[in-house]
C-alpha cells in the first residue's frame, strides 16, 4: 500500500511529486528546499536560516508520516557550494542525535528557485 504524506508545516510540492510517500514502514520524503510554508517564498537570511527551514520542512513531514528524527535512516544533501557542508554538520547535529542517519552530500550546479541547499530523506518508522 502506498501513501502520500502531506503537511502544512512544509512547503507543498513545486511540481509533479508529493511531499514524502509511505510505503510500509519507510517514507521516501521528497528533497525539501527553504521554502516558507505559509508563504511558498524563498526564505529570508543567510545560508544558516536556510539550512535551518529544510531541517525543520523534514522534521515536519517526519512527523506527519507518524516519525521522529531519530527514524530518519538516509539523506542527501544538495549544495551549490560544498564550502557550506561544515555548516550543515554543525545545524544537522542540532536536529539529529548519534548515531546519525547515513548520508551523501553532493556539490551541484543550481537548484530549484536558486536555492543554494535541497535536501531529502527516507524514514525507517519500525526504529
């Protein structure tokens, strides 16, 4: 059985996808972008803020899928410049406890609205 997992404590689809699907005991949540949810808008600040809002966009579909952080078993992380993973690892270890999930990061040319970081997820709810 598959189902869409939708919550509007995160950006709604900007496309032909859904915001994360479960399938079972595990949600593929789509990659998540800094997008303000009330108002679909780019976020406003530095890069820390935007790394930030998609942190708190996967929590939110996470917890709409019935899940925690902690259940998070994979990400990928997209960034437009690789000299900003650092600061992903120092936000990423507010949101995450050990052990942390696996995870790829990958140095990209653009992303979609110009965003410089996109992330996404897949959730294990049986852990």
């Amino acid at each position: 059985m598959r189902q869409v997992i939708s919550t509007n404590d995160a950006p709604s689809a900007i496309g032909t996808y859904s915001q994360a699907v479960r399938t079972g005991n595990t949600v593929y949540i789509s990659g998540q972008i800094p997008l303000d949810p009330a108002t679909m808008e780019v976020v406003e600040g530095d890069i820390d803020a935007m790394i930030r809002r998609v942190f708190d966009s996967l929590k939110a579909v996470t917890v709409a899928a019935t899940g925690t952080l902690d259940q998070v078993a994979r990400m990928t992380i997209y960034l437009t410049d690789l000299n900003h993973f650092p600061l992903v690892n120092e936000v990423m270890a507010e949101y995450f406890d050990k052990p942390y999930p696996a995870r790829v990061a990958v140095g990209v040319a653009a992303l979609p609205k110009g965003v410089p970081v996109e992330i996404d997820a897949i959730v294990d709810l049986s852990i």
